[in-house]
C-alpha cells in the first residue's frame, strides 16, 4: 500500500503517530530489511539490490541512534575519507555543529569517548548529519534525525538541509520544523499512506494529520 516517488533537489518528510511503519518503511527502500513485494528505482533503472547500490556517493543514511566510536570528532566525521579542510567546516556548518566545535577543548580534535558519551545526544545527531553532508550523496535518508535538539538549532538545521543544492532528501520526522521546511509529507497509519501533499494542504484535508500536528504543537 506504499507508493512513492522523491524528485532531485527536495525534501520529503515520512511522518505518522508511534508504530505507524516510519523506520520500517525507510529500511525496506534502503534494502535493510527483506521485503515481500516491491521495486525500487533510481532515475528510472530498476535497482535490483538497494543495500548495496544505496550507499555512498549515492545515498547515505543515519539511524534514529548515530554510531559514534572513540576518536576524534574529525575522524568520526571523515571515516576515512579524504577531503579538503575547507569541505570538512561547510559540512560542520551543514550540521550547525560549528559553534558546538569551536567550544569543545581541542576543536574537531576532541576525542568523543566510547559511542560518543562526551557528546551531547543533540551533538551526536548532528555528527552523524555531518557525516553524511562530507560524503556530498545525491540522497540524503535521516531517521528522527532532530529529536534531541532545542528549537531554534533544530529550525536553522531543517532549514541548511532544505537549501542544500543537487541533493534530495528523505526523512522521518514528526516534528513540526522538519513538516514546514517539507516539499512533501508521506502521511502513514497502520503502514500504509494515509495522505500525501504539503503541510497547509494536509491540515485542511486529514485528520490524520490534524491529530498528529496538535499532539506535537500542543
């Protein structure tokens, strides 16, 4: 009951109450999961195996829980990759991560501890974007990727992630500042689409919708 299509340079938003099939939707397109039925495709060619085709520089993804590991910011960041100083600070500031860096003792030094614990739960989502934003994919896949941060830090990073150039983004999210930076909200209930459109567009015609936006801005 799941049909939907992601056009280059957008942000479409997967949204929907607790168990509505969120997190499972997106693993199933990533390949992460089996499926039953279905096929995904990619600028009209027929993926035949999305685990192994949807990753970088094609698309990256972060889970509702960053992996972090006990090094550096910087290394936690670059995995490896190799890039130009200058590409590592935009990616920070993608990830409105520069002021949390510029006040942590040695900078993108800083050794962050087992999974990160040095690291604020906002910081580490925020890490684990900018991990992502380095590699440049043309397919950006978040999950819940701003649960844990205050309002305005949240606003400013859906909004530098909606003003992104050459990439696409999908995401989960129920919070109000990912649904109004959204092009389209894919609306699930009981796994399957419950209503598809803009934010305005859906207060209007769902009810769906009009219960989950009073729940979360109440």
């Amino acid at each position: 009951g799941i049909d939907l299509e992601l056009r280059r340079g957008t942000l479409t938003i997967v949204t929907g109450r607790v168990g509505a099939g969120k997190t499972t939707l997106l693993r199933c397109l990533l390949g992460l999961l089996p499926v039953d039925a279905g096929e995904v495709f990619w600028n009209g060619a027929r993926v035949a195996d999305p685990a192994s085709f949807l990753v970088s520089p094609r698309s990256a993804y972060t889970p509702q829980i960053p992996r972090l590991f006990s090094e550096t910011l910087k290394d936690n960041i670059l995995l490896g990759t190799d890039v130009e100083e200058a590409e590592l600070a935009a990616a920070i500031r993608a990830a409105v991560m520069e002021q949390d860096v510029a006040a942590l003792p040695d900078g993108v030094a800083t050794v962050v501890g087992p999974r990160g614990a040095m690291l604020s739960g906002g910081q580490r989502q925020r890490a684990a974007a900018a991990r992502m934003f380095v590699r440049a994919p043309e397919l950006l896949v978040f999950d819940d990727l701003s649960s844990a941060l205050d309002v305005n830090t949240e606003r400013t990073l859906w909004q530098r992630i909606r003003a992104r150039e050459g990439s696409s983004c999908l995401a989960v999210s129920h919070r109000p500042a990912a649904l109004q930076q959204a092009d389209t909200i894919i609306l699930l209930k009981d796994g399957r689409v419950e209503a598809t459109g803009k934010l305005e567009q859906l207060l209007e015609t769902s009810e769906e919708m009009q219960r989950l936006w009073a729940g979360e801005t109440s």
